[in-house]
C-alpha cells in the first residue's frame, strides 16, 4: 500500500522589495511542482530576490533548495519580471525531478 506525502511547505526568504502576493504566488508555483516529486519531500528552502541596482537586465532571482528524501534539489533562475523567474525556476524544479529515474 502507496501513501502520498504532502510536500513540506516551503521556508520563505524575500530579499529586496517584493509585495507579498508575488510571494504567495512564488510559493504556491514550488508547491505544486514538489507534489510530483516520486519521493517525500522533507525540506524546502525558497530564497526570493530583487537587486536594487538599476538597469540590471534580469533583477529578479529564485532559488529553491530542497530535500527529496536525502536527494538535494537546486535550481535557480533570473529574469526581468519576477514571475517570469518564479515559472522559469518552476519548469526547471519539474524537470529535474522528473529525471528521478536516474537517481540513486
């Protein structure tokens, strides 16, 4: 008998000037890729930023570290807007675990 594990909510970290809906959404987007992960996910860390710089091309960052089951998950992805970033670092987090054949 199969039991499904709800992925681990994620800890949120928000560097720079980011309105709390855009963290809902960043947080929402990581949660529904790690509901596929093929294993429990026991950890997930999810590092928001801005750069206060002006005129830099891709100011908006995301990272997510997590723990699949003692499988260490990173992905990190910059772009102009941030939700652009979150969906880039989310297509990213969907294809590495779907490459969980390959692991140990």
């Amino acid at each position: 008998m199969s039991r499904v594990v709800a992925p681990a909510q994620p800890q949120v970290y928000v560097h720079g000037p980011i309105r709390p809906g855009l963290v809902e959404y960043a947080r929402r987007k990581v949660t529904a890729a790690l509901e596929h992960a093929p294993r429990p996910v026991l950890f997930v860390k999810l590092n928001l930023g801005r750069a206060g710089a002006a005129g830099t091309p891709r100011p908006y960052t995301v990272a997510v570290h997590a723990d699949v089951s003692g499988v260490d998950i990173h992905v990190s992805a910059a772009a102009p807007t941030f939700t652009e970033a979150v969906d880039l670092a989310q297509r990213k987090l969907n294809a590495r675990l779907s490459r969980a054949d390959r692991w140990r």
